[in-house]
C-alpha cells in the first residue's frame, strides 16, 4: 500500500491477470480506454495467452458531460481493428468509478456494430458507481475520499503506478 | 419682452467682438452690448455666467424628412432638436418624398416650419425635376417660394450637359447652386472608403477618385460659365488640395465638410458598425487630417451637421444594405468644439464656420450680434459635458456614430426672434 | 479595433464569424479537433452523439447547395437537429428583416446559427442582436458573408495545407484568381498569415486586386507565371460567370490564357506543389481539366476534410 492508501499498480496487474487467466474468453478482443486503460490493454494481450485483437477508444465524443466541461483538447483516434459485430469484448479501464466512462464506451463500441459479449477489466474498483455497471474482472478494490481522482501513470520504462489527486471538475 | 443675458463671453467674429458684456434684447431684436439702452428693465434676465453668447447656429444641412418620410422624423421633432443643439436657421435639402421640385410643396414645408416658430427653415430646391437630372426645375417659382439655393442633394447630375446648363440658368437669375461631388459611376454600388478597411471586411468601396474627379468636372464649369457654386461635403484630402488650389486660382467657390468627417475615418466602421454607413463614406486617417487642416485654414469655410435622421430598422440590417447618415442637428456645436479644442483653433474662429459663414452660404445677412438684428442667439456652457445617447437627443432619429461619447458644450438657452425657444438646467 | 465578437471573456470561440484575429492556438486547437473526426466516417455509424438534441439552424440567404450540404452532414454527423431554411426568396420579400427571422427562430429554440448571406458582415449583425437580446448562449457560424469571410473554408484549406505540407513556416502559397469577390481569399490570407506561412502571394489581373490588400500581409503578382514559382501550394479561385465578361474581364478565354492553370504553368511551381480549390470549378476558365484531376490536385480531399473541419468547429462553439 502507498500513502494513500493506494495498491501498487503493478500488483493490481498482477491480480487482474490472474482472475482473467481461467475465464477470458481465448478469442476476445480486449478494448483499452484511453488513456489508461490503453495501457493496461497492452499488458494483458502480452500476458495472457490466446488470439487478442487489441483496440482503442477515446470515448470522448460519447461523453455525458459534454455540455458542461466542452470537448478535452487531443482526443485520441478511436481504433477497433476487427469487426466488431459478433465479437467478444473485454473493455478494459484503469479505475471504475462511477461508471459513466464506461456507459460512454458501450455506446460507442454498437456504433461500431453488434457484439455478442461485452465483458469489463478494471486495474482498482473505487466503488461510488452512479449507474448499474458491474466489472467481470477486478484487480483491486480501494477506498478513496470523494474530493480525490485516482491517477494512474507510467513511467518511460513501462511500469505502472497510481497516485491521487484533487478532483478537478467533473468525474 | 425684454431680456437681458448677463456676464456672459459674446463671441461674435462679425462684430469684432469677444468680451464678457450683459446683452440686450427687446421685441425680437438686439438693442445694445454692454451698454444698457435708456430705462433699461429687463422682463427677464439669463444668467450667462461662464456661458458663450453667440449667434445662433446656421446649419447648411438638416435633413426633416417631410414631406414623405414623417416615420423617420417629423419638422416637430427636428426643430426641437435643432434649437437644443443651438442652432436657430437651417437649409433642408430638397431629397424629400416627393423632391422639393415645386413651389406648392416648399410654400408648405415654409408655412408647417413657421406655425412652429422654432428654428428657421431654409429650403433648398431640387436642381432638376425629380432630382432625376434631365429637365430643370421652375427656379424662380421655386425661389419665390422659399428656396435659397438649388441642389441635387446626394444624387450627382450624371449628364455634364445638364449640369452645366442648369448652372448657367441658375447664374442668369443670381439663384445659389449647391452641389455634392460624387462621380455616379465611380461609386456605383460603394459603400465604403476604397482602401484597407474596406478590403479587410469585403466591402463593396468608392474611390477617391468619385470625388476628385466629380470636382473636376464641376470646376472646369464654373471656370466656364462663372457661376459659383459651393461644394457640399468634402470627404478626401485630395479634395481639400483641389479646392485649395481652385481658390487661389480665384474661382467663386466655397464649400463645407460635414462634422463627423472630422473626428471619424474608416477605421471607425470596426466590425461593420451600420451607424458609420455615411455618404461621402468614412475615409482614411490621413484623409480626416488633411480636412481638419482644411477647416482650420479656411479653405473649408462651413462645418454643417449633415442631420439625417434614420430610424432603426434603416441601420438594425447589414452594413451595406443600411440607410447612410446620422442625426447631428444635437452635435454640431460640441464636435465643432471638440474640433477646436483638440487643434487648438480659437474659439471665435470655429464659431464662425458654423454661424457667419454658412448664413454668408445661404445669403440670410451676416448672422452677428449687433444691435438692431434680429435676436437669434445661442448660448452655450462651454464646459458642462453631456453624454450622447437615445435619451438626451431630441431628434426623432437616435442614430449615430458618437452614441455613448462624452462631449463638451452644452447649450443653456436658444433665442429665435428674441424668445427663448430652449431652455436647460445648468446641471444635468 | 473593437474586440473580436467571436471570442468570449476568457477567449473561448463562441461564433466564428472571421479568421481575423484568432489566435494561432485557436486555429491549431480546431484543426486538431478535426483530425480524429476524419475517421469517423469510416464507421458502421457514421455519427457521435456529441450535439445530440441541439437545433442547428441553416439559415441560407444565398442559395448554395454545396456549402449548406457539408454543414448538413457534419452537423447530423455530429446527431444534431439540422432544420434547413433557403431565405432567399421567402421571409425578405414578405417584408421580414433578417433580424426578424432571427428572433423568429430563436423563439423556436435554435442552438445555432449557421449563416450564409450576401452581405458583408451580416453574421456579425446577427452575433451582436444575440448579445443585445440575452441570448449570447446562441451560436453563429458564418458559412459565406459577401465578400467578406468563409472561415470554415479557410480553416479546411489550412487543414489539407498542413495534412500535406505539415509546416506552414517553411510554405509558400499563391491564391489565384478572382480575388476582389473572394471571401475565400480572405479567409485563407488570414488563415495563413496567423499560422505564419512563410509567403502568401495572390495572383490576378488588376481589375480583380482590391486596394491595399498588401496591407493583409500578401504579395501582389499579375504575371501568373512569375507568381507560381516555387510555390507550394496554388490555391485557385472560383470565377463566377457574371464576371467573365463585362468591365472587368474581357472574356472567359483571355482569362484562362493569362490566370487559368495548366500543366505548363503548374511546371513553374515546385515538383511536389499541391493544387486546391473550393470548388465549384469553372473546367477551362480558372484550370484545366488534366490539372484539376491530375495527381496535384488534392480539390476531393479538400471537401472530405471539409465535412471534419465543420464538425470541429460546430462541437468546439456549441461548447463554449
């Protein structure tokens, strides 16, 4: 545990792999959102075996809170490079709060088309879900104060690593 | 009625006069200067302390919109706006609906002007049949009528034959001739300096040539036939140097430059401001410098309001399809004064470009504060400021460029025929 | 100058009625914001819900069929409500002003305005009364006003200059053409210059330069062939053909002699030159056919980032 009360990442990692290894699908594409959970997609389709498509989303365009907040400057080039109508999906975030990012993600994956299967991965579980979404995969769970927004970072080697900050705007 | 204006500055360039003294006024004229007539007790006394007394304003060019146009203003609204801007004599230009083109219509305008008793009203006829250019006008009808001079108000005479025709007509009877330099062709379409600005916003522009080249064509006529003529509302420092050089050539000329050509240029327009949408349009800086110069040296002899008054749903449409012009009858003595202040021009001169010299224009007499004329007098608190906004003007039109600009110059009382036709508090 | 009317307390775009006088940022933010929408026709839905639920109001006093379709599409790409208004012929001749029909609109719930009129400066009008009403929370994109400014399409020929050439710094553009008549022309000058391109030339007959248009930073040609060298990037401009013949112009055919591009012209520019237009092309009046579809021409990908380009600059105002 860090100072704040944060597992470390890489343990998290760990963790996750292990619940997916006996229950993922073999053929399931595994979809990071951007920017995190790109990352943690990355490690997945290296370490757990089977044929991953692997895929990207900036679920941007699809968020709820566009109105208020306005569009984020670099919005990321989203990638779903197999078909995606008929597919397994392993969405694949770093922290699952309230669950909006993830609500965003799931309508932007059927504009893509219809999958059979959309399974959720998440590195740490803060609880605090503001809709009905529930993670299939969960590497950690944590408790962190409302005003604080988990943060996770990699560093030029690779190795991940979480931290906090003060909530700035909107979840 | 007798009233006395006490300790006020008379300025009367006429007159040769420019002191502190108590004036004097009895049954509509002025009866001394400084020395009371015998038995002197005044019904009235106008407390002029730290006020200019002048002669009345002389404006060569207030638009009143009647006949025709009583939706955007009516003589009631204008002349009520003229006596508060200090002004007690006006010329009207003949651009009404239908065009001052016949004695019956300038009998009216003459007699609705009268039964105010407020400013007097000058009309000036239209030149030729409906302002259209082809046929002449009943000159000498006209002029018994009422009309001072005969113009083509902004509507340039495209046929020179014409022109020079109706010059030479309007010279045979001594009838004045007004004309406004404009090349038709020239400023087709245009509504904007031809130059940076215009270019910037996409403007459809008119060249100085349209003016330059209009007052060549007018002064190679009055080379020709002899008859003077006074040029109407300068706009170019091109122009300034032609008429300049006409001048000392000896030609019988005058002419005058509207007073927002001297405090605006082109750049004014900003983002496509309908209220700087005037006619000659707004030119360059350079081109405002060279026609403040040309007031201040005399080569420009008359600074006129160039009043029209335009309602809002003439200027609330994009910058070209606006109705040009602005309400001005208000401002014609604080920008003729902010003119001065700012070149340093001294105040009995400035004063003459709007009193003196446009009546000499018009041929009303000498527009002068001695005893025995007729007491038509504006006076002015040449320090008190006031805001322009829709509120303080009384002209029907509330459009203008200056809308929110502080200015300095308030007049206090305007006498026509010795009776005070406006009046306002000392503090606002 | 007075402040820009298209930018808000803390700078943010709130129209876009001008590329004059944005900030570089602002146009390198749009272009940015354009480029993953590029790929989003590529989807099995072509749309984001990004403006789902906002009215966007094509209010088109000039008819132009192509401008108002590029706005229609990025506008539904985006989920909007796109309700389509051809003004020219219907409220104005009952005696309706524009600023009528605004408030008319308005009442019915408009989000946004997009604009196109033959009047200089009328987008502006239309900003300012939404301020004077209260209604600032309504957006104008100016899609065409007179002579003045067609932003959009500068902004999407800044984007296929920059996709193609990358570095504006190091560019030199030739606009070529009807450039007194042209809000394109202007639009991209200033595009241009903020984005500090190297040299920006504009090529045309006398009749057709507005005066003092070096002051906007460009360098006057009217010899075409001297103009195009070392270019790298000849932007041609539309002719409309009410002006082919007449006072301004001779004929259509002495124009393509001396300002049209062809092949042998093009030679004069650099090997790698691309060629733009706005379209629609006058074929052999302002550019020949082997030019047009030659492998310089990059006039069709103009128009797909055009659809991107409008959807960026749409989504960044309806935020703001």
């Amino acid at each position: 545990m860090t100072s704040a009360g944060l597992p470390d990442a890489e343990a998290a990692l760990a963790a996750l792999i292990a619940r997916m290894l006996p229950a993922v699908a073999h053929d399931a594409a595994f979809v990071g959102i951007y920017s995190g959970g790109a990352w943690i997609a990355e490690r997945l389709a290296a370490r757990i075996p089977g044929k991953h498509p692997l895929g990207f989303i900036d679920v941007s365009y699809y968020r709820d809170d566009y109105a208020l907040s306005g569009l984020k400057p670099n919005v990321k080039r989203t990638a779903l490079p197999f078909d995606v109508g008929g597919s397994t999906i392993v969405l694949i975030d770093d922290v699952l709060y309230t669950g909006r990012s993830v609500r965003a993600a799931i309508n932007e994956l059927f504009d893509f088309g219809r999958p059979d299967r959309i399974e959720l991965a998440v590195l740490v579980d803060r609880g605090g879900r503001e809709l009905p979404i529930e993670p299939t995969y969960v590497g950690e769970r944590v408790a962190v104060a409302r005003d604080l927004s988990i943060v996770l970072s990699r560093d030029p080697g690779g190795t991940l690593s979480l931290g906090v900050e003060p909530t700035s705007g909107v979840a | 009625m007798k009233i006395e204006i006490a300790q006020g500055r008379v300025v009367d360039s006429a007159a040769g006069i420019d002191r502190v003294a108590p004036l004097y006024i009895d049954a509509g004229r002025i009866v001394g200067i400084g020395d009371a007539p015998e038995n002197w007790r005044a019904d009235r006394i106008l407390d002029a302390r730290g006020c200019v007394v002048c002669p009345g304003l002389v404006d060569l060019s207030a638009r009143l919109r009647e006949p025709g146009l009583e939706h955007k203003a009516t003589l009631e609204s204008e002349l009520a706006a003229a006596v508060a801007g200090g002004v007690t004599s006006l010329a009207c230009p003949p651009d009404t609906d239908p065009p001052l083109d016949e004695p019956g219509l300038v009998e009216m305008l003459k007699h609705r002007a009268r039964t105010l008793n407020q400013a007097h009203v000058y009309p000036v006829g239209a030149l030729t049949a409906g302002l259209r250019g082809e046929a002449l006008t009943e000159m000498s009808e006209l002029a018994e009528a009422g009309c001072v001079a005969f113009s083509q108000a902004d509507i340039p005479l495209v046929d020179t034959q014409v022109l020079l025709r109706a010059m030479q007509y309007a010279g045979t009877f001594g009838h004045r001739v007004w004309l406004r330099p404009q090349d038709a062709h020239l400023a087709r379409g245009g509504v904007a300096h031809d130059g940076e600005v215009a270019t910037r916003l996409g403007l459809p522009s008119i060249p100085v040539s349209a003016e330059t080249i209009a007052l060549a064509t007018i002064l190679a006529l009055v080379r020709e036939s002899g008859v003077p003529v006074h040029l109407c509302r300068l706009s170019s420092a091109a122009g300034v140097a032609i008429v300049r050089a006409a001048k000392e050539e000896g030609l019988p000329i005058t002419c005058d430059v509207a007073v927002h050509h001297l405090h605006l240029a082109d750049t004014d327009i900003g983002w496509f401001d309908p209220l700087a949408n005037l006619t000659p349009p707004l030119r360059s800086t350079r081109d405002r410098a060279a026609l403040r110069a040309g007031a201040a040296d005399g080569t420009i002899d008359v600074i006129c309001s160039d009043h029209a008054p335009v309602d809002d749903d003439g200027k609330q449409v994009p910058f070209g399809e606006a109705e040009t012009g602005a309400t001005g009858l208000e401002l014609l003595l604080p920008l003729t004064l902010k003119w001065a202040a700012e070149d340093r021009v001294p105040l009995p001169e400035a004063l003459e470009r709007i009193t003196r010299a446009p009546a000499s224009v018009i041929g009303i007499g000498e527009a002068t504060l001695a005893a025995g004329n007729p007491a038509d007098i504006c006076v002015f608190d040449p320090q008190q400021a006031w805001t322009v906004g829709r509120q303080s003007l009384k002209s029907q039109g509330k459009n203008t460029p200056f809308l929110g600009l502080e200015v300095i110059g308030a007049v206090r009382w305007t006498l026509v025929g010795g009776e005070v036709v406006h009046e306002r508090n000392g503090k606002d | 100058m007075s402040r820009n009317p298209q930018l808000g307390r803390n700078g943010e775009l709130v129209h876009l009625l001008t590329l004059e006088g944005l900030p570089a940022e602002v146009i390198a933010h749009i272009l940015d914001t354009a480029e993953p929408f590029v790929s989003i026709a590529e989807r099995e839905v072509k749309k984001v819900p990004l403006l789902r639920g906002k009215a966007v109001f094509n209010l088109f006093f000039e008819s132009s069929t192509r401008t108002r379709t590029t706005f229609e599409i990025a506008a539904k790409r985006l989920s909007a409500d796109v309700i389509n208004l051809n003004i020219g012929a219907s409220s104005t001749s009952k005696g309706e002003t524009l600023l009528d029909t605004v408030d008319n609109l308005c009442a019915m719930n408009a989000d946004m305005f997009v604009v196109r009129h033959s009047q200089s400066g009328a987008p502006h009008l239309i900003a300012s009364h939404l301020t004077t009403m209260g209604r600032s929370y309504v957006h104008v994109v100016n899609a065409g006003d007179g002579r003045h400014a067609h932003p959009t399409q500068g902004l999407l020929d800044l984007y296929t200059i920059r996709h193609y050439k990358k570095d504006f710094r190091a560019l030199t553009v030739a606009i070529v053409g009807d450039v007194l008549h042209s809000r394109v022309a202007r639009s991209l000058i200033h595009g241009l210059t903020t984005m500090q391109t190297a040299q920006v030339r504009v090529i045309a007959p006398r009749t057709l330069v507005p005066a003092r248009i070096e002051a906007l930073g460009v360098k006057v040609y009217n010899d075409m062939r001297e103009g195009l060298r070392d270019c790298d990037v000849v932007v041609m401009l539309r002719l409309q053909s009410e002006r082919m013949k007449g006072a301004l112009l001779p004929s259509p055919g002495e124009y393509f002699k001396h300002y049209g591009l062809t092949d042998e012209k093009l030679a004069l520019a650099r090997p790698d030159a691309i060629v733009m237009h706005p379209g629609p092309m006058n074929r052999g009046v302002e550019i020949e056919t082997a030019v047009a579809d030659g492998a310089r021409s990059v006039i069709l990908p103009q128009v797909t980032f055009g659809i991107a380009v409008r959807m960026a600059v749409l989504s960044i105002v309806a935020a703001n």
